[in-house]
C-alpha cells in the first residue's frame, strides 16, 4: 500500500514536471530576466507583462501548444524558437520599440547572422483567440510562411 502511494505520487511529481516545463522557451525567457534571440532562424515571440488576464494565458498557452504540437521538428532542429518575454523587465522593454508591439503581443521575426531580416506584429491574433481552432490556423498559416521565406 505504501509503496503504491508513493509510485503514484512520483508519478504525479514526474507528470506535472513535464507538463510544465518547455523545452522550447530559453530558461532566461521563462525567468523574466533579459531575454535573447538566437542568431538564426524563426522566432515567434509573445510580450507580457507580470499580471495576465486568462485570454492573455489562452493567447500564450495556445501558442505554445500549437507550436510544439505541429512545428517541434523545427523547434528540435532550432530553425524555430518559441520565446515568452516579459516585456515589464527593463532589459526585455527594447522589444516593444524594435517591432513597434504593444505589451501583449505576438510578433514572428526572421534572423539571419544575428540580424532582424523581416517580423511581423500579428494583431489579427487577437480577433481569434476566442475560438482555437481559429486561432491555430492563422497561427500556423503565419509561421508556415515566414518558415518558407526562411529556407
């Protein structure tokens, strides 16, 4: 009995562990501390702030399914970076005027060498955060396109 309580609370701890952590989000970025964008490839960004309201959660937490979910073979072959920044860190604030966003939002960048090559701010996100399946078609018609822009 003991020990079946305790495998079954293991197994929780390791469940929850997995679920709530991202392989895909830079340590730093899941901190709050400064984020960094990787020199090359795709990087879908969401800019919050400390305090969300749920649809600003559904916004971030949608994405990153929908990222893992249909583009993980990107994200594994780092040619697409899934990046939460808190946009409230002074360090992070530059994003907000480098791709003239507002404080939540969703912005794609292309990189190359280390350079800004071309982004998108993409406030339609917002018309479709109501509906997910919506949602993750617009997304994920948005990075199929930058994706290919990007080979």
């Amino acid at each position: 009995m003991a020990t079946t309580l305790l495998l079954a609370m293991a197994a929780g701890t390791l469940a929850y562990a997995l679920l709530n952590s991202n392989p895909c989000v830079p340590a730093v970025a899941m901190r709050g501390v400064a984020a960094k964008a990787p020199d090359d490839g795709v990087v879908v960004y969401y800019f919050h702030i400390n305090v969300r309201c749920s649809t600003c959660q559904a916004m971030e937490d949608f994405s990153r399914e929908l990222i893992m979910d249909r583009f993980g073979s990107h994200v594994l072959s780092g040619s697409l970076t899934w990046m939460p920044v808190n946009v409230q860190v002074p360090e992070n604030r530059h994003y907000l005027g480098d791709f003239r966003a507002l404080t939540r939002s969703l912005v794609l960048e292309r990189r190359k060498g280390g350079r800004s090559i071309e982004h998108r701010v993409l406030h339609e996100a917002w018309l479709h955060i109501y509906d997910r399946q919506e949602f993750e078609d617009y997304l994920s018609a948005e990075i199929r396109q930058v994706l290919a822009a990007a080979d």
